[in-house]
C-alpha cells in the first residue's frame, strides 16, 4: 500500500524538542527563530530528514510554519488546518494562529522589541519570504542573522538519513521531447533574454528538463536535487553521481555535467553574466552565493514549458485515465453494492480504491493520499482519513472520494461524490450536488478566447452555487503534470488564477460544496487544453477543453428539472462516453452497473 | 441641442502647425516632443483652449498621442480611431500608428539616437508615464527636457482662453452627504495613514468632495480645478474666485480656502509631512513641486468614496432613470413609426432622441454623443455620425442608439439595438442578439460573494457569445458618476477589472456583437450593486445588481427557443417592471407601443 493511516504521531515530545531549541537560540543570541514546514527545494512532499516543523510541533500538515521566541511560540496554518492542528500540537507550548488572519510576520511584528534578533535559515526562504522579514526588520530595528546551520539539525539526534532514490529514465517515447531539445529550447530563451544561466531550484522541473524521475518523496515521483542551466544548453546537476546509472546518463544525452551536491556553492560563485533565478521558489542561500555578477528575476522558464504538455504527453495522459477510469469504475461498483451494508469503513474504502488501481499492474504510486471522507467528514476540504477519524459508511450517506494514481505515462486525480443507498440523501444535497455538477459542466463545456485566464474561468464553475448563496472554499482547478506533481503552476483556475489558459495545459475542473458536520460534495475530472474548431467568427482563436477523467457522476444525485438543455446533454455525451470506452476494460459485473450508471437522462 | 454632427475639421493647416512647431524645437534643441490629447486635468473631454493634438495633427478622438521628430511625426490611436485618423489626419506629414501594436516610446525607442533630446510638457504628462519616458532614456542614453512653457502654446495664435463658467451648487438633497462630511472622513483616512495631504487633480473628484458642478467641459458638469486636502479636512481650493459666489461658498461649508490657480505652485512648496498622490493621473509638474518632503504614492481616495453612492444618490438614479426611460421609450415608439419610411436618417433619430430628453424639462447635458448607427454603422463601436457618414435607416437594418442624459439627479447611459421593420433582419442578426441577450442577462441576475471583481464577472457576459466563437472587443461595464462623468472608476467589468464590486457602485452592463459591415449589436442598461439577501450560506455575503435602466429590449430579435427558463423569467420580469414604471409616464400612443414591446415571451 502507498498509503498508511496513522494517527498523526503523539506530541509528547515536542516540549523538549522547543526547550532544546530555546537553549540553542539562546547560545546563538537569537530571539526568534522561524521554522517552514518547507524544505531548500520548496515542494508539497518533504522527505522525514526534513519535517523540521512537525519534529518541532508535532504538526503533520501539508502547509504551516511556525515562530519560537524566548517566551512565546506559534504555528500558523491555513482554514484546513484550523481543527486538525490543536489534536497534533501542544497548544499550552503553541498558539495555534490562522495565517490568513495573522501571519508569521504580523505576528513577529507585534511580539519583537527595537534591536532583538530574528534567526532565518536562508536555505529555507524563498528570496521573497526573505524580503519580507527584511522589510519588518527595517520597520522594527530589527537584526536578521542568516544561519549557516540550522539549529534543528544540530539538536535532532535522531533525524532520519536524506533519502538517495535511483533516478531512473523517463523514456522519450512518454515524454515526446528529448532532454537534450528542451535544454537547448530554454537555453536559447535564456541567450536571448542576454541571460548566461538560470537556477533550477524545483526537483519537478529537473526532472521535466532531464527527462528522469526518482522516488525521493511519497507520491511525486523526482529526484531531490539542483541545477543550473546554461544560456547555451549545458547543464551542471548537483546530486550524487552514485544515484544515475550509465544507461540514465546516455538517456539525459550529452551537455550535461554531474556533480557532487556540495559543489553548488562553489558553481553558483563561478557564474558570471546575467542570472536568472525566481524569487517566489528561490531560496534566499542561491542568490548570497552569486557573487558579483547581476541576479535577474523572473519565472523558471522550465515552469511553462512544462505546464503545456505534448502530444504524446496528452496521450499518455489519457491511456493513463482509460486505465485509471476501468479502476475507479471497479470500486464504484464495489461501493455501490458494499457501502450499504455498514461494514465498510473509509479506510476499507480507501484500500479498495487502491487495490483496484494497482491491479492494472501499472500503478507506480498514489499521486497523493486518497481522501476518503463519509457524511460530516466529507464536509473537511482536506480530510486525511485515520484510525481515529475512521468512520463506516452508511446508508443515505453522501461519500466522497478524492484520488488518483501516478503512472509512468500520466499522472490522475478525480473526485466522485457518490450516494449510500438504503436512505434517501441528507436534505439539500440533491439541490446542492446539481449545482456544482451545472458548475463543472459550465468550465468542462467551455469555450474561451487565447488569452483567458483562470480567473476568468473560475466564475463559470461558481456562478449556479453563487446564485444560491453558496460557494467553495478552494481553487476550481490546479494543474496536473504528465508523471510528475498533481500540483503544478503557472495556471489554475481560481480567484486569483492570472496565468492564460494555452493547449497541452492538463487542469482540474473540482468545483464542491460542503456543509459543515452534514456532508461534503465535490465532483472532479482533470481536462486538458486543446484549440476549438471556430465556426465563429474566424479571426478569433477559441480555445476549450477536453475531459481526461472517465468515470460516471451519481445520477441518484441530480436533479434533473434543474438541468438546461444543454447541461443535459453533455451529461448524457459525457456518460456514453465513459460508457463506451471504459466497458470493454472491466469485468461483466462492472459493465452491467456501468450501463446503468451512464444511462442518459431524459 | 447639445449635439453637433459637424465633420471633423479640415486638416489644412496641420503642415503649417507642424512646421511650426519644428522650428520651435529647433530653437529650444529638441529632437522630438509628445503631444497628449490630455490636459493636466487627465479627463475624457478636454475645453478647445487644450486641444492641442486636434490643433497639431487634425485628430479629434477622445484618446490618441502624437509625437514629432525633426524629420518623422506618428499619431498614435487604438482600435476605435483606425479607420478614423486617416480621414482627418493629413498621412502625408503622420504615420498612423495602432497603439496596441507600437506605442509612442516604443517607436520613439527606434527612432532616437544616443543623446537626443526628448521635450515633455510636465502638465499634461502623469508620473506613471513620465517614469517609463525616463526608462526610455536611461536605456537609450537620451536627455529629457522637462519644458516650463508647452511650444505650443507659444504658436497658437487664436488659441481659445481656457472656460471659467459659473460654479454651482450641487445640493445636499441630492448628494445625501455634505461636503464637510466628506471632507472631514478623508481628512481622516488621511490621517490614520499618517499622511498630511492628498493632492486632487481630477476635476470630477473636486465636484464630488466639494458637492458642486461646473459646465467647462461637454457632457461632465464639472469646473476646471486642482486642489490639495489636509488630514485634518482643510482644502485649498484652486480656481478663479470671482467663479464661486456667495451661496455657493456658503453650500460648500467651512474650511475651504479658495486662492487663484496660480497660486498653487507655491502651495505645493509649502507642503510638509507625507504628501499622498495618485501616479496614474497626477501630472509630473505637481510632484516636481513638492520639495523637501516625502510623497506616498496612493489612489486618490475620493475615487473609491465617490464609487459608491449614498441612498440619495440611488434615489436619484431612480428617478432619473425613469424620467429617461420615458423619454426613450416614447422615441422608440417614434423610431417604431417612422424608421421604416427610409426618411429617417441617423442624425435626425439622435436628434429625435435628444429631443424627448428635452422635453422632460430637466435635461442638464447630454452624458455624451450619442452614438446612433444603422446597419453596417452600427458595427462601428464608438460611432459618431457626422454629415459625412449619415445613413437614413431602412427596413430590415438593426439600428443602434447609445445615448444619456445628464439630470441634476442622475447620469444615464443607455444603449438598445432594434429592428426597422418591413424586411426581416440581416442573416445571423438574430442568433447574435439572443447570445448578447443571454450575457446581459447572466451578469444583471448575478449573485456573487463580497470581494468578487469586474474581471470575474466579465465571464458571465462573454460565455454565451465565446460559446459560437464569438466575443465583442471593449469592456462589458464601466462605472458611472451622480450627476457627473459617464465613465467613473475605480471599478469596471471587464477582462482587466481588478476592483471589487461594492455596494452603491453603478455599472453599465453592455455586452455586444460586431458584424464588420454588416450589423452592430449591443445591449445596456446601468445597474447598481446592492446587498443580496442571502437564503444560502449565512455566513456568506452576496452582492446582486438592480437594474436602472427602464426600455424594452426588442423582442423581435430574441430567438425565445434559446433562452433558458430563468433566462425567459429575468425578461418577462424586467419587460413587466418596465411597463408598470413607464406606462403612467408617457402618452397614449408610446403607453400602447409599450404594452406590445413588453408582452411576455412564452
């Protein structure tokens, strides 16, 4: 199994852990010391060497940071965290702060007094997080001391090994570009921006230039390491060369140089010309080390050359969903005939969907942990079912589960909200499911100029729970990579998406609706970007989308009075199509239910 | 009436003006020199002492930049004045330059050499602009000669003297807030941000504050003025005295110190403490001014204050509507007539419109030129009939009437597309106005949460039309002043509308459809932004819009087997509350037309 469902680990250790860290502050003349819950390669997954947050605060979660002074200390974590924190975390040591209210900053703001020290790792920081903290320091007359250690790691007796994965080849065959192209394609946009190199600081976007993949991490399957490409197309990679085989070394192609990982420093105060680096992802020890040559701002290019996967990339994506589709498909019927005898737990639940997925043979990893929530707790955005929180199924149950798989051609994530039957379903759910399906039928139908956003999109997707009073607490749609992150920028679609939409883009259209202690309703497919047929007006390119995610949506759910004509039929396009493909992948019991559960409507 | 259909004028004298100004800027060793169609004032219409462009180029456009070289000269416009600027712009002497594609630093940036002198009139230039003409010349090693004196000025022989009219009282029975009040709570916005004044630059925000109009300019009733406000509510007032009378100065209330224009260059020296200006309007000159001290850039706060209106004001949009709905609906009940006898010209129906709002007695201004385009005219976006272009209407042609009215209570902006009868409408007419339709719908029955922007709801507006590759190129709604300008930030709908919508903002909502010679479609009411009652989520604050505008929308052009039950419901609902308002109102024969226009579908 890829995933366990451990409680989040007891905390009994964690007064110690601050009191060790207060002694060291003290040592240092410290009077505040910031501890992220990211690591130097700023991603969503952290390997245990460095979950420096949770071994200081007992906090598990996926985002969060936390400040220590002298007297006072604080975690800080965003609206899902809210209720989770306090069972993880000793709030006699910490106050547990919602970070959209009061951040980290505010908060030092407040605490610190003219002349007293705040420590920072500048591994740690991004080049902008950093400026920020500099800003209050000016404010506040307040010194900065950028650590070479960190006193964590000096008072972690215990800290787990780094993890040293095998890189492994991602075949050009599933990549549809040869490393070698992509380098000299962005090493040419760096020449022509009179830029000599750019930092690689993201393991994701190493592995997209490299064409490779390791296993650093659960569920992202990359190798932890940096880079830096050259204007000409060379690249120096910083990792063990014990971890790269010759056949992966012949696959990455020539032009690229590998080196120790402690060799960074030195390679980054050799560089000369214009270097590129982005602040949001760059921690601030990147830019101290590029010494007396110009450091430019602005995006990794790899970012959005990624983002637009290629034609083969697209087909993989969707051999991967057929695949993934005939799996979920499985489990849904299982659910349907075994949620309503209340003896499946949302663990049980959560195994089956696994199990079904690794039986294609192809599954390499869950691309996160399935979230497999039942009544009140598919109302938590976030839920992350265990022993604990584990609850049996039952009917008139909504169930919701959110998952997905990583295969070595694409990467899935798909959320069904599903009725428990033997009870009707709890009172405005019906209401509320049909408008987040109007919802997600509204994007996945879309049809939009080059140039829209994600910001623009979004609307589409609230606008029938908005007309009720209603609406969601999350983005409507992240992008996906192609056996990568199942989170990855430039683009989402959200109030706050400004990235255009651009073919080969794979997003998530996961419009909800959750009503706290009762039930929770989100219905999930990953789309991609393709050029639309325009059989308007002929001088504007109009883009839309084309639905990756295969697996039928609860008719028991909708109400069908609600529906126009229109939504109508794209439901009814939709589930033939679903029907059709995914049919001849599953067994005689699952196509039976398959037929019923793609019937047209109307 | 307060419209001419005059052509523009000829372009004659152009060469000899720019030979003029050629020598002049020999004589003060400029190499080339920006003519703005802006005054310091910033605004839409400018008075003819400050038509400086139209004097140099011939260019009568509300938008547009020229530039002059020794030896080259460019007229920089968008897209509404391509076909334009050729007709009234002697080509032999400008090049028309589409702004979009190259503006006037980016041509500049080709055509200047090393060293090369660049003259800019302080006063007519912004801070924004003038910063990226100073980035220009960093980069291109050019010198900049801020000019005390505009050259010309200095050859503009039987240049106009600049309007002094009288200044009056806008009264607080209309305002529903006195000027004291106003004064005395951004005095203390002011103060709160710890700075000691703001600078007012922006004539329509002087109006707002000081609860008085003026008529220096077409269609926006306002006076010509700057002026600074203290923290503490204290504003100085700059403008010729001898304007304001007695009952005015006591209207405006205590604390306002009135001194002649002129003198406000030394006042600006005075300034101490923090200075607050807003950099996208203010022209450099007033930052210049300001010595010793330490200027914050910031929105001028009366623009967000006047945004939202007071109850009174909504009262008197109300009003003002209705008394113009009238006036419009007894024209269309003429157009209904007579259009279709081919004796109906376009300028004779603007006329027609005009007079019915003059009939009400209360017609202030028009709020702008009426836009009236039959057939292939109306596809033009920003039409203005002249003499030149004047087409009489026939059966069979859509024509296209955008018109307003300035009452003491209200500005209105009104824009309806209808069939001349006798021949059915052009192929496609009648698909593109339903998808028009069907946007204008969406966004004026939009329930949206608290914090929802104009770029998010633009969406709402578009999809219907994006939907059969369609789309229309200029914003969807802009704000709309009290008795003052038209087009009134800070919010818009629109792809690039960054602000929130609050309550008491009006907003026009005005998608459209563009046949290039063929037809033009656009359909507007104005809306203002209220509270909804939210029968949802408590805890969730919606907005929704009222509509203002009372006329009925051709019903003859509305494919009704297109629309949506809901969408049937908003125009069934909207026609009866159009009927029941305007009815009393007019006579018997537009109260009879008005029953048949606004029959139920379905």
């Amino acid at each position: 199994m890829f995933q366990d469902f451990e409680d989040p680990k007891d905390t009994k250790n964690t007064a110690q852990h601050v009191k060790l860290l207060r002694r060291t502050m003290a040592e240092n003349g410290l009077d505040a010391f910031i501890v992220p819950r990211e690591d130097a390669f700023q991603g969503e997954y952290v390997p245990p060497a460095n979950e420096r947050l949770k071994w200081l605060t007992g906090f598990g979660g996926s985002a969060g940071v936390a400040v220590v002074t002298t007297r006072q200390a604080a975690v800080f974590v965003d609206g899902r965290y809210i209720l989770q924190a306090p069972d993880q975390v000793d709030t006699n040591i910490f106050e547990i702060v919602p970070i959209a209210e009061t951040g980290p900053l505010k908060w030092l703001e407040k605490k610190m007094r003219k002349n007293q020290r705040i420590g920072l790792d500048p591994k740690l920081h991004t080049l902008d997080f950093a400026g920020a903290v500099e800003k209050l320091a000016q404010r506040k007359s307040l010194d900065i001391d950028y650590l070479a250690d960190n006193p964590i790691d000096r008072i972690w007796v215990d800290r787990p090994a780094m993890p040293e994965t095998q890189v492994t080849a991602h075949p050009d065959r599933l990549a549809g570009r040869t490393s070698f192209d992509k380098r000299r394609d962005i090493g040419r946009q760096l020449a022509e921006a009179d830029q000599s190199a750019m930092l690689v600081t993201q393991p994701e976007n190493i592995a997209w230039l490299l064409n490779i993949r390791g296993n650093d991490v659960p569920h992202t399957p990359f190798a932890l390491s940096f880079g830096i490409l050259r204007a000409g197309g060379r690249f120096d990679w910083f990792i063990d060369p014990a971890r790269i085989d010759t056949k992966t070394r012949q696959h990455i192609g020539d032009n690229v140089h590998i080196h120790a990982s402690d060799k960074i420093s030195a390679a980054l105060r050799k560089l000369k010309g214009k270097v590129r680096l982005e602040p949001e992802t760059t921690p601030l020890w990147f830019a101290a080390h590029v010494k007396g040559t110009e450091i430019v701002h602005g995006e990794d290019l790899c970012t959005a050359a990624k983002a637009c996967k290629t034609k083969t990339e697209i087909k993989g994506a969707k051999a991967a969903h057929l695949r993934d589709g005939a799996a979920l498909c499985r489990f849904l019927c299982w659910l349907d005939a075994y949620g309503r005898t209340g003896k499946i737990s949302e663990i049980d639940a959560a195994r089956k969907a696994e199990a079904f997925r690794a039986e294609t043979g192809k599954l390499r990893d869950l691309s996160f942990d399935t979230i497999s929530g039942s009544g009140p707790n598919g109302a938590i955005v976030h839920y992350r079912v265990t022993h604990a929180t584990n609850r049996r199924l039952r009917p008139g149950d909504l169930y919701l589960i959110d998952s997905g798989g990583q295969y070595a051609d694409g990467t899935t994530d798909v959320t069904r909200t599903v009725l428990i039957e033997g009870r009707p379903p709890p009172k405005g759910a019906i209401d509320a499911f049909t408008r987040v399906l109007r919802g997600h039928i509204a994007l996945a139908a879309a049809r939009f100029p080059t140039g829209t956003n994600g910001m623009q999109l979004d609307t589409l997707a609230r606008a029938p729970l908005w007309a009720a009073g209603q609406d969601f607490d999350h983005g409507t749609g992240h992008g996906v990579g192609s056996y990568l992150s199942v989170h990855e920028g430039p683009q989402r679609i959200s109030k706050g998406g400004m990235v255009a939409m651009a073919p080969g883009m794979i997003v998530s259209n996961e419009p909800g609706y959750y009503a706290t202690g009762r039930f929770g309703i989100r219905i999930e497919n990953l789309q991609y970007v393709r050029a639309a047929k325009n059989a308007g007006d002929k001088h504007r390119d109009m883009l839309e989308f084309e639905a990756l995610t295969l697996a039928p949506i609860d008719r028991r759910l909708i109400d069908k009075s609600a529906l126009t004509a229109d939504e109508n039929l794209w439901l009814n396009n939709y589930h033939a199509e679903v029907l059709g493909k995914v049919k001849p992948l599953v067994d005689m019991r699952t196509a039976k239910w398959l037929e019923k559960a793609c019937r047209p409507i109307r």
